[in-house]
C-alpha cells in the first residue's frame, strides 16, 4: 500500500540557513517531496548554489537571501513571498549564530547580542511574520532548530546554549497560541552533527572525544539525518503533533550524557 502522508506537492516552503549543513539537507528533502522550497541565507550565492541543485534534480525552488538577524530583512522577504506566492505553508527556522566559543564569564557584549539577535529574535519574528500569513490562509507548520545544548548547556557555548533553550519555550509559546488557527510549531534539536557550524566542536579533540564517549551510537551525525525529521514534522504524517521538541541526538541525552 502507498502512503501520501509525506507528500508537500503544491506546499510553499521557506528555509533559513539553507545554504549548506543541516538547512541544506532540509531544503532538498522538502523539495524531493513536492515542496516548492524557498532556500534562504544572508549570502545570495550560497542560496542560488542549493537552489540550482534542486532544480536540476527536478525540483522546484528559489533563492531568497535574508539576514534574520535584520529586522527590515525580514519584511523584505515575507513582503517578497506575500507578493509572488500569496502564501508560506512550511517555514523552517534553521539559520543561527554562536560568533563566541569560549568560557561564559568573557563573553562578550558584542557576540553576545548578535547570538540573541539571531538566534531568539530573528526565530520569533519569522515565526509572527509566517504565523501571520498561514493564519490568513487556515493553516500551516513551522519547525525551529533548537539544539540539545538547550537542555544541557555546551562547554564554551554559554549564550549560545542559552538561547537555544529560549528556542524550545518559543516553540511551545506558538504552538500554544496558534493551534486554533491550524498552524503547528513544533522543534528539532540536533545532537553532535559535521557541519561547518559545528566546525569549533570538531576541531578541538578533547572536546569532541568526550562527546563521542557520552553518544550510544559512537559517533557524529550527518546533515541528512536531521533532514527527516523535520520533514515528518511538516508533513500529515505529524497533523497531530505541535509543541514537540524532537530530540536527534544518537540517545546522548536519553542516557545523561554531554
């Protein structure tokens, strides 16, 4: 028997920091199930290279450039899509910062703010401006990429980890109050994963040896694994899932570890 359950054909779709890791892998498994993905970043040439890919591959998408951390950015852009697309089904939140790695007491003010600017602001207010236009149009769902430093805070990542936990309470604060408007928010936190983002964790042995110890599965995950559960997360297979944070982590947190 087929399943349609993860089918997103004729679905609009909007993904943050898809110009590479995690947010690439997303963008390109929501457009091999039918979405028409939106790929978003602050640089137009990392966002054109994925959306190129996808089309190539037969899919549909565009690049759509925006900084999150930039209040006008983001008007520009759901101004953009309100204008062309007259709809967002799908938002992924995805793109973050972490400018600083190092011991919580010298953090600095300037690295400080951007994190917060990036990572909560940026997250709530292209959720208010999604939640808007899904509310207009019956519906939608919007997943965010929190971490498991949200539960247990990273070494040298302080204000990082910080953020990320206001993250998973944002999630449950929209899905909360967009329920009624059939809009579900729900989060994924991503354990230990090889991306360019995580590049300090991997470069700093000790570090990631001792991670590596505290993961059941011995090892770091790839983008593409993150990649299907958001795409459950999206899809009807989840129409009854919202104020979720899906831990990814390879059961390091399920069994004390970090």
């Amino acid at each position: 028997m087929t399943t349609k359950l993860f089918d997103l054909t004729g679905k609009i779709a909007l993904v943050t920091g898809a110009s590479r890791g995690i947010g690439e892998a997303i963008a390109k498994l929501l457009a091999e199930q039918g979405a028409h993905v939106l790929v978003s970043s602050r640089k137009i040439e990392g966002c054109q290279a994925v959306a190129d890919a996808i089309v190539d591959a037969g899919g549909k998408a565009e690049a759509l450039p925006c900084h999150i951390g930039n209040m006008e950015e983001i008007e520009r852009v759901f101004g953009e899509i309100r204008q062309k697309h007259g709809r967002l089904d799908i938002l992924v939140n995805n793109a973050a910062t972490n400018p600083y790695f190092g011991h919580i007491l010298d953090t600095d003010p300037g690295a400080f703010q951007k994190t917060v600017d990036v990572n909560i602001r940026g997250y709530f207010f292209m959720s208010v401006a999604a939640g808007k236009l899904m509310r207009e149009q019956g519906g939608g769902c919007i997943v965010n990429t929190a971490s498991i430093n949200a539960l247990q805070p990273g070494v040298g990542q302080g204000i990082y980890s910080i953020t990320k936990a206001a993250v998973v309470n944002m999630t449950r604060a929209f899905a909360k109050e967009c329920a009624p408007f059939n809009i579900r928010v729900n989060a994924l936190l991503p354990g230990l994963t090889k991306t360019k983002f995580a590049g300090a964790l991997f470069s700093h042995e000790e570090i990631y040896d001792t991670a590596i110890g505290h993961i059941p599965m011995h090892r770091h995950a790839e983008p593409d694994e993150m990649a299907g559960t958001v795409l459950y997360l999206v899809s009807d297979a989840s129409s009854y899932t919202t104020g979720e944070c899906v831990v990814v982590d390879g059961g390091m947190t399920s069994c004390g570890g970090i």
